[in-house]
C-alpha cells in the first residue's frame, strides 16, 4: 500500500508521504503530522476540529484516488447512521481553512470526491 501511495504521490508533481507509517504527510505546501494532529500550509498553522483531521487524513491517505462519500462517511463515523449532513458541514469548513494549500478536494458529481493539485 505504502509503494502504491508513493507512486501516485510521484505523479501528483512533488507530492510525496514523509513516513513510511503513513503518519505524517507532505503534500504541496501542505505539511500534515497525525500523531500531534497540527497542519501547516506555508508557514501558517491550520486549526482543524478532529472530524476534519479525520476527512484531511482519508484524502492523504489517497490523493489522487476517488473517495465516494458514503465510504468516507463509514470511515470517520463507523456507524450506520445517515450522517451526510453533519458531514458536508465538515467538509465545507475544512475547504475553507486550506484555502492556501496548492491542492484542493474537488466533487466529482455522481462518483464521489478527489484530492487534486489546484490549477
């Protein structure tokens, strides 16, 4: 798993996983560390609720890769419960607050949703 991140990291232009346990991220100008659960784009800290570490995390996990939402949604909450609501609220939140960073989480109506370098 982790040769096959690496390898869509090296096609996304410089994106690339700092630690082979997955824990830390350094993708575009967008520097992740799970473990201490701190976000920095450039130079500026980022402060995330825990859900939107969560939503951040699954997309590093696989930039790149498609992510439909009911399997994002199983992922953070683990429940069978309809929590899309409670997550688009989520989700807007954390795409306002990396606003800076060169990547971005795009909707790909019908399919789900991706992590892209910004153009």
């Amino acid at each position: 798993m982790i040769a096959r991140i690496n390898a869509v990291c090296r096609r996304s232009n410089g994106a690339k996983v700092i630690s082979e346990d997955v824990e830390q991220f350094n993708i575009g100008n967008l520097d992740y560390n799970k473990k201490s659960f701190s976000v920095t784009i450039g130079e500026s800290d980022v402060h995330l609720t825990k859900k939107e570490h969560q939503i951040l995390y699954e997309f590093l996990k696989s930039p790149g890769e498609l992510i439909s939402k009911n399997d994002l949604i199983s992922l953070i909450w683990g429940s069978e419960q309809d929590h899309t609501k409670l997550f688009d609220v989520h989700l807007i939140n954390l795409r306002k607050k990396i606003q800076t960073w060169n990547y971005e989480i795009k909707t790909k109506f019908g399919l789900g949703m991706i992590l892209e370098e910004r153009l």
